[in-house]
C-alpha cells in the first residue's frame, strides 16, 4: 500500500500568511453563539430528589 502525499492528491494549500485577528474574526463568524449559563442553583435536602 502506497503512502498518498497531499499533493498527489490535489489537495494542496498554500501556507496561510494571514494574521491570527483575520482567524479570530473568522471563527466568531462561524461558531455558533455560547449557550446562556444556569439561571439559579438550588439544593436539595439528602435524601430527596428534584
């Protein structure tokens, strides 16, 4: 079994040259938003269950 290089494969990127702002900017463009955090905390006495 032959070892496949990228290049052989048509699948060549140039190195990127481009700023990690340009990056960050990108990706919070494309991450979906964060989901919201708990709204309250509440215990339970032992024993019991919610």
């Amino acid at each position: 079994m032959a070892i496949l290089e990228p290049a052989a494969l048509g699948v060549y990127a140039p190195p990127y040259t481009g700023g990690y702002t340009a990056v960050q900017a990108y990706v919070r463009g494309v991450r979906p938003a964060a989901s919201p955090a708990f709204k309250r905390r509440f215990e339970t006495p032992p024993g019991r269950q919610a």
